[in-house]
C-alpha cells in the first residue's frame, strides 16, 4: 500500500501523512518512506546514459544564500533532462565547473547536445560533448532555435524544479542535505514514468527493490 502511495502521489506524501493512513508509528513510516525512495533511485546504476538534446540546470533547496556564495545554506540539485526522455538528478555540493563536468560524465553521452543557461561553470564543463547551447535568461530569453533545428532551453528542468519544491513545502517542509538525494530521486522516478499509470508505476517500483536494502543505520 505504501508503494501504491508513493506512486499514485504527484507531489509526494509526508511520513506523518503516511503514518496515518496505514495506522503505523512515525518512526517506522518514515523509515519505510526513504527505503521507498532508495528502491527507486539511482544508488545502483541501472540506467543508461542520457543522450539525444539534453538539458542541464539548477536550482537551491533549503536557507538563504545563492549559487556563488561560498556560505549558502542552501543545497544545489542539478537535473539532466533528455527531451522528450529520461531524467537523472544529482545532489552537489556546489555548482562548479568541477561538479557540472562529474555530473555530466556520470549521466550524459559524449554524443549528446547541452542546453543550459548561461551560467559560466556551463562553458568549460561542456566542451567535450557534441554541441553546447545556452539560452540568457537575464535578457529573458527562455528559448532559442539553432540554426540546425535543436530548441534550447531548460524549460523542461524549470518544470521538474517546480514539482520538487511543491513537494518540499507542500508535504515535506524540511529537507536534510544528507537525505535530499533521495526526495530528488524519488521525483526522478516519477517524472521517468510520467506515461505509466499509476498501477504500472507501482509495478515497476517494487521490481526495482530488488537486490536493495537499506538498513535503519544507514539512514540515521
């Protein structure tokens, strides 16, 4: 029932909530909430790399700072998007060309064209994959067309933010940096299966489970 939960909740449920609705103590709700999150996640590499256009951005989750400030509270989340296809989150501790460029390797195919903003640590980080595209969001420019007919933009990561932080203030209202990952990746996981229905979700989630565990420790 807490699999069917999960999967039928566009903007996820708290452990309170779930806690409630299954008559279970909030400790062992909770509990069962992140080892939901880590079955679907990408702890364990099962995914391809993304290919094709694929957009990258970012956004802060969490206390008051920005992306270039070396004392932010906040914690940076980057989404790398095909168009029209999969998704993968990562966690960072910062967004630097360093981190940009391992998030990249980890995710995307060589082959592949970025789109991004025009956020510098992008420039760098970038030159090895087939074409880089930026779209200037402080002149307002949301989305443009190359001349060999790729649309550029990060609207799609715009969209996937928007459902995280519903999520964030809407069920959760505190995230930890040490256990974000797993919120993000469970948003993954729906956005990957947005065209299943939510039993053919729930399907593919508990398939998923398999050969993972993750113990009370590891989660404390």
């Amino acid at each position: 029932m807490a699999f069917f939960i999960f999967c039928s909740s566009k903007k996820s449920i708290s452990a309170l909530q779930l806690s409630r609705m299954l008559k279970l103590g909030y400790q062992a709700a909770w509990f069962m909430a992140h080892r939901i999150r880590f079955a679907v996640g990408q702890e364990m590499p099962l995914y391809r790399l993304l290919k094709g256009v694929v957009e990258v951005d970012e956004t802060f989750v969490g206390g008051k700072g920005d992306r270039s400030s070396k004392f932010s509270r906040k914690t940076p989340v980057m989404a790398l998007i095909e168009q029209n296809g999969q998704m993968r989150t990562r966690i960072v501790p910062s967004v630097c060309q360093k981190n940009i460029g391992n998030a990249l390797r980890d995710c995307v195919s060589k082959d592949a064209v970025i789109c991004t903003d025009e956020w510098k640590a992008y420039l760098k980080a970038t030159r090895d994959y087939k074409a880089h595209h930026a779209v200037n969001h402080s002149k307002f420019e949301y989305v443009l067309k190359t001349p060999d007919g790729i649309i550029a933009s990060t609207n799609h990561c715009e969209s996937f933010f928007s459902l995280l932080k519903r999520g964030v203030v809407g069920a959760w209202h505190c995230v930890s940096r040490e256990h974000l990952h797993r919120y993000a990746n469970e948003f993954a996981f729906r956005w990957n299966t947005r065209e299943l229905t939510d039993g053919e979700r729930m399907e593919t989630a508990v398939g998923l489970a398999t050969g993972k565990r993750l113990t009370y420790r590891q989660v404390i």
